[in-house]
C-alpha cells in the first residue's frame, strides 16, 4: 500500500464488494425480505459512496497533473473509464446471447449507443430516464453520472475562483432539483447529483492545502447536502401525505437516500478523522487487496456472476456458484492490472505534461506537495 491513500483504498475496495455480495446474494441464495438480507439492501449507498471517493481522486489527480488544458484531464478520464467500460458492454451481450442468461432481452442497438455515449440509468427506480443499462447490466447506471461529473468538474476547477466553487455546483444542481421536479428527465439528474460528488473534491481540496478534515472545515459541503437532503424529503412527504405508493428502491425514496447516505458518510468520517481513525484498519483494511480490481468487480459482476447461467450444467451449487465468483474476480483482474497497465502504457503520451507549480490555489506536483507520482496509486475513479 505503499504511496496510496489507504482509506480511499479500503473504502473502494469495501464498497466494491459490498455492492458485488449483495446482488449476488439476492440473485442466487437470499430473498431480499430475509433478515439475513437486510444488511445487504444498501447498496445504492455504496454507490454514493463511490461518487464521493471519485470526487476527491479527480479533484486530486487533477491538481496533481496541474491541469491547465483540458486535452489531458479529458485522456485521463477516458483511458480509466472506456476500456473496462467497453468490456463491459461486450461481456453484457456475451453471457446473455452465446452462454446463456436466462433473461436476456432482445438486442437493443440505441441503448447500446446511448450507453455508449453515458446516457443510461436505472430506468426501474426513477422517472425520466433515457435509456438503461446495456442488456440487464444494472451495475452501468452510475457510470454515466460518473462521465458528466467529469466534464463538469473541469471548467469549474480550471475556470471558477476555488471560493466560490461550492456555490456554483451547488447552484448547478438546485437547478437540476428544479427541472427534474417540473420535467422529470435525464440532465437534471446528472446536475442534481453533481454536489454529491463535489463533496468529496472539497475533502481533497482541503487534503492538498493540509486543511484538518473537521466538521468546521467542511461546514459548507455539509451545509450543502443537509439542504438537499430535505429538498429530496420533501416529495417523499408529499407523496405519504396524499397516500401515493412508496417504495424504498424507487422514486422519490430513492433520491431522498442518495442524498442522506452522502451527507451522514461525510459526517461520520469526519468524526472518525478527529478520533484519528481509531478502528478503521481493523474494519476496513482487508478490503484494500480488492480495491485495484474493484472497478471491474463492479461493472463485471452483473453479466459474469448475477444474471448468467453458463455454469449450470455442473448442477451442484456450491461449486456452480463458487465458479461464478471465481470467473468474475479472475476477469476483473485481468482487465484492470495487465489490460488497463498495457491501455496506459499505449496513451502515456497523451496524458503526461509538466506539473504547475501551483495550480487553482493548491500546491501541485510530487514536489510541491509530497504526492505519489503515479495516477494509479491514488485509485480507480470509479
């Protein structure tokens, strides 16, 4: 773990597993209704917590590289996300067509192209969604939130003074509150989720400008997030008021979740910083030898392990299933140590510039700031 952030590592690697085990649990031996169940119904949290490890690995990859032109930011960001993404989409279409997933649709080329183009959602939990997850590959919806976070984050960062930052995601996304409420559709989504994400580059800014991470510091992320977590409560009362179904994985719960999960992690790990982590390594440290496969795991896990019937001719279970788990670890490494190391090597030209000195108001560079010198060791940004 040398050179790593090893929380974010933990985490990520925690996270991964967590959402993998719970879909696999669910698709294969438990009923979600099952107490033995309950602990593993959270995995849209997990996902939030995705986004706010991401924030803070772009915001500090970013800084780190001295971004001033968008050019590199853009290759970097397409090299970690595409190749294992398109793999993805192949291995979707794969188990379902030639190794026989038992409820494979019909091939569909415009979702193909709208995944393609990170235009996909979890169409079953919210209104308005455009397209989803290529053939049953349910894992994909957060990759889209993921790619326009990206291309949003840069003009603020490169073009926005560092104070006011903050206001403006935040503002971007009471805008996509507002339009999402009035029309439910696609962009407002991806602007209304932005300032999840955004918390966790304001942990970084604060890490790189050796801030302390305390409820002080961070007092307007959380501020931010307390305020949109009522706005996403407000349907969910209207809803009970007026005696409207309500589900606990779908609209409006749904958003209401996403929203509260961020803002209670943000807290907790806040509390824990200034406990000086007394207990993580013993909760979490384990997880960290899954966090360089984790962003295969996740987009791997559906077509490889949950939906997919290829193995079902060893008709004993245990070793059927132990078989899916196998194959899915094995095809998520390979693809991210030896595949992603080779797509790296091939595009090293695209991504290296010199580091500024000081980029945004933040230190930069492994000289500057003591950073490792290798994007990689700071973490997938799944």
């Amino acid at each position: 773990m040398k050179a790593k952030l090893e929380k974010l590592e933990m985490l990520r690697g925690f996270a991964a597993l967590y959402v993998f085990a719970g879909h696999f649990l669910f698709a294969r031996i438990l009923p979600k209704e099952s107490s033995g169940g309950f602990i593993f119904r959270f995995g849209q949290e997990a996902v939030m917590l995705f986004f706010v490890i991401s924030g803070f690995v772009v915001y500090y990859s970013t800084a780190k590289h001295g971004d001033h032109a968008f050019g590199p930011y853009f290759a970097r960001r397409v090299r970690r996300i595409f190749p294992i993404f398109l793999i993805a989409l192949v291995l979707s279409c794969v188990t379902g067509r030639l190794l026989g997933r038992a409820n494979a649709g019909a091939f569909s080329f415009l979702q193909l192209l709208g995944n393609v183009f990170m235009l996909q959602d979890f169409d079953g939990g919210k209104p308005g969604v455009w397209v989803s997850p290529f053939n049953g590959n349910l894992a994909l919806w957060s990759l889209s939130y993921e790619w326009w976070f990206y291309m949003l984050f840069f003009p603020i960062y490169r073009f926005v003074p560092a104070k006011l930052q903050i206001h403006v995601v935040a503002a971007l996304s009471l805008l996509g509150f507002i339009t999402f409420s009035i029309l439910h559709n696609q962009v407002s989504l991806f602007l209304m989720y932005f300032v999840l994400w955004w918390s966790g580059a304001e942990l970084a800014r604060a890490y790189l400008s050796r801030v302390p991470l305390t409820i002080m510091s961070q007092r307007r992320s959380i501020l931010y997030l307390t305020l949109f977590s009522i706005l996403a409560a407000a349907p969910v009362w209207f809803a009970r008021v007026h005696h409207q179904p309500l589900s606990f994985g779908i609209h409006p719960i749904l958003e209401f979740r996403h929203f509260l999960a961020c803002l209670l992690f943000l807290i907790i790990g806040l509390l824990w910083a200034h406990i000086r982590w007394v207990g993580f390594r013993s909760i979490f440290g384990a997880f960290a030898y899954v966090a360089p496969i984790s962003y295969g795991l996740y987009v791997f896990h559906f077509p490889l392990a949950v939906n997919s019937s290829y193995l079902e001719a060893i008709n004993f279970a245990p070793l059927e299933l132990s078989g899916y788990v196998a194959i899915t670890f094995l095809i998520a490494y390979l693809a991210e140590v030896p595949f992603q190391n080779w797509i790296n090597q091939k595009t090293s030209s695209l991504v290296e510039r010199p580091n500024a000195a000081f980029v945004n108001g933040v230190a930069s560079g492994p000289a500057a700031s003591g950073l490792p010198s290798s994007e990689q060791s700071v973490g997938s940004e799944l």
